[in-house]
C-alpha cells in the first residue's frame, strides 16, 4: 500500500472513531432542548422564567409552579426514564437474539404486565397509579421469568429463538386473559385500564418517578456487564464461545435487564409499543455495530422519540390529548414495514 493509501486509510478510521462522539453530543444537545420545550408545552403555557423559578424558588402558593412540579415535571422524567429504558432493552432483545425485528414485547413483558394492572384494577380495586405500577412490575416479571424458564432446552440452556417463540405464545395467552377481564369488568375500572393501556404519561406523580428511576438504574447497571459479551454474540454461538463469553450468563443477565428496564417502563407508563424497536435500529446508524455505543445511543435516541411523542400528542388535539403510545403506534407502523422489507429473506 503507498502512502497515499495509508494516510487515507488512517483519516478514514478517526472520521469513524470521531463519529459516535460527534452523534452523542448532537443527540444530547437535541435532547435538551426538547426537555425544555416539553415543560413549557401544555394546555396551559409557561414561560422559561416561571419554570426556573419554580425549580429554583418553589412557592406552594403559586399555581404556576405547582403545575410544574406536579404535572410537568413528573411527566418528562416518565417520558425520559421510561424511553430509555425501551431502548435499551430493545437493543438488547436484538442483540441477544440477532434479529433486527426483535422488541420487548416479544418476551412477554408488556403482555404480563397489561393482565396484572387489568387483574389489579377490576378485582382488586385500585384505582392509583402509584397503587397498580407495582403489579405491572410484578405481572412483567413474572412473564418474563415464565418465558425464560419454559425457554429453556434440556441442557438446561435457552436459545434466543425458543425465547421469541415462548414469549411470542405466552404474548397471545395473556393478551386473550385480559380481553375476557376487560368484558366483564365494571365501567370504572376499564376508565382506569384505557389511560394506562393507551400509553398516556400524564397523572403520574414522584412517587412513581421514583419507583422507576430506582429500577432502570439497576437495570442500566447490570446492561453495563453484558455490553461487551454482546458485540461476540453478535458474532454468532459458536465464535461467541470461542472468544470466551459466557453465553448462559449473558443470556440470564441480559433477561433479567430486560424484565427491569421493560418491566418498569410498561407498568409507569403503559405498554408503549415501537419504540424498543425503532430506536436501536437508529443508533447503530448513527454509531455502528458495538454493542456498547448501541445500547448508549438507543436509551437517548427512545428517550428522545418518547419525549417528542409526548409533545405531539399535545399539540396536534389541544386543549386535549392523545396518548404518546398512541403516536409511537402510528409513527411506528411504517418503521416496522420498512424494516420487514428491509431485512427480508433474512439479509438487509
């Protein structure tokens, strides 16, 4: 090779080293300023000075600043907390089971945890949210968990297609379980169901923040000690293996990522749908194929699309609303087919 080669070979690699760094600043400045824009957007508008105020200076008099700290801000935490923690669990689902159409949804997550707030609210009563968030966790771990331990072959081992299928099965079982509540519930609890089920992130309070907040911590801990074994599973089971990770372990943990991170965003913020599968899909143009710079990007980018969901769904019907996971559905329709035909026969 001459020189000449070598000196654009060499400015190639730092363009492509220098890229991701260039995309995550863009991509955390875009997302600051939509965070601004999304406390000052509502059925009531506020100035940026009345929001800084608010935050530095609470007055409990002011109405103004009650409607940031009790309606505004709870809502964009909801959105940012829960899209990320779509999108990295999405990034994971397709990591883990190489398949580029693979999202939460597909182990069962949302399904487990529609039927236990569904279960909660017409059989147990409850109408709080911070009440019924918690048997939405437990409903979407314990699907997950039924996913994982039916997937498993006799060795003891699970592959990612037998856990697509199982979840996928378990998915239609549970989804039919909360059709037959839902008819036969009282007219108040399917008022309670809609909102959730619909995917709206307003009437959420701290307390739910912070439920939350405590389980996409844990879960984004534990995707930090996975992230490297997935650029080798990419590689495929036998090379992953020869490269020395452990694919029982990565598997195990990467469930249990996903029924934290998925688990929690569905039971706060209701079984939004797409957004675990657009967002990786996203990041890895913006970053390439590591595994690590997926992940990172994919919990931006899905907080991103969730927060601007949420805005377009109070513009477009004010002084009402419509549900983000109700914009994610429509926007992400078309995304998915894309990505079908894209993808098709099994190569992009």
């Amino acid at each position: 090779m001459t020189d000449q080669g070598m000196a654009c070979a060499e400015t190639s690699l730092r363009r492509r080293a220098a890229r991701p760094q260039l995309s995550l600043a863009l991509c955390l400045l875009l997302l600051g300023l939509i965070t601004v824009f999304s406390v000052t957007v509502g059925s009531r508008s506020l100035s940026l000075d009345t929001i800084l105020q608010s935050i530095c200076a609470f007055d409990p008099q002011n109405d103004e600043h009650l409607v940031v700290w009790s309606l505004r801000l709870p809502r964009l935490l909801i959105a940012l907390l829960a899209g990320a923690a779509l999108g990295v669990s999405g990034a994971i689902m397709q990591a883990i089971t190489r398949n580029p159409l693979a999202e939460p949804g597909l182990l069962g997550v949302n399904a487990g945890a529609a039927a236990a707030v569904i279960l909660a609210i017409s059989l147990g009563g409850l109408t709080s949210m911070h009440q019924y968030v918690w048997w939405g966790f437990v409903g979407a771990g314990l699907a997950g968990a039924a996913v994982f331990l039916v997937g498993r072959g006799r060795a003891g081992s699970a592959s990612p297609l037998r856990l697509v299928l199982v979840g996928a099965a378990l998915s239609i079982a549970l989804g039919s379980l909360t059709g037959i509540v839902v008819i036969n519930a009282p007219t108040s609890a399917l008022d309670d169901f809609r909102n959730w089920s619909a995917g709206a992130l307003d009437g959420r309070d701290m307390d739910v923040v912070a439920v939350l907040g405590c389980c996409v911590a844990v879960g984004l801990l534990m995707c930090t000690t996975i992230a490297s074994s997935l650029n080798a599973i990419a590689l495929g089971d036998e090379l992953s293996r020869a490269l020395g990770a452990d694919l029982r372990q990565v598997l195990v943990l990467a469930c249990i990522a996903i029924m934290l991170l998925a688990g929690s965003a569905t039971a706060a913020a209701g079984p939004i749908g797409f957004i675990g599968l657009m967002a990786p899909h996203l990041a890895r143009h913006l970053t390439g194929p590591d595994q690590r710079w997926i992940l990172l990007f994919s919990g931006l980018v899905a907080a991103l699309l969730l927060l601007v969901a949420d805005i377009i769904g109070r513009l477009i019907s004010a002084p009402s609303e419509v549900a983000a996971g109700i914009v994610t559905t429509l926007v992400g329709g078309p995304v998915f087919l894309f990505i079908i035909r894209r993808f098709r026969a099994g190569s992009p």
